[in-house]
C-alpha cells in the first residue's frame, strides 16, 4: 500500500513532518498526489543521488 502522500504534505505544511523522501520506485505515486495538490507550489524537491529527491515546504509569501 502506498502512503498517504497527500496527508504527508498537508503534515509538512503544519509543521509536523519536516520532509518527505521520494526513491525512483515511489515517485509516480508522489507526483499523482502532489500535481493535484492545491498547495504544490509550497512543496520543493531538491534532487539528490541515485534519483532520490528530499520535498520540503517552503512558504510562498506574497512581497
């Protein structure tokens, strides 16, 4: 079963979960759930080795 990628990032967004790390196999998964999250533009990967890519949320704020 896969987890819950959209309870993981409404985590984050709260402040509960600092990350999320997503491996080759899981990022199918992650991209469906995280393409129709409202709040996608506040969840960045940053790409590490061997295709595994650390999500953090990061604020948009409006200067």
């Amino acid at each position: 079963m896969a987890p819950d990628y959209r309870q993981m990032m409404d985590d984050m967004r709260a402040g509960k979960l600092d990350q999320i790390e997503i491996t080759p196999e899981t990022f199918t998964a992650f991209r469906a759930a995280w393409t129709n999250y409202a709040g996608r533009e506040e969840i960045v990967g940053q790409a590490k080795r061997n295709g595994q890519i650390i999500y953090r949320y990061q604020s948009v704020s409006e200067d």
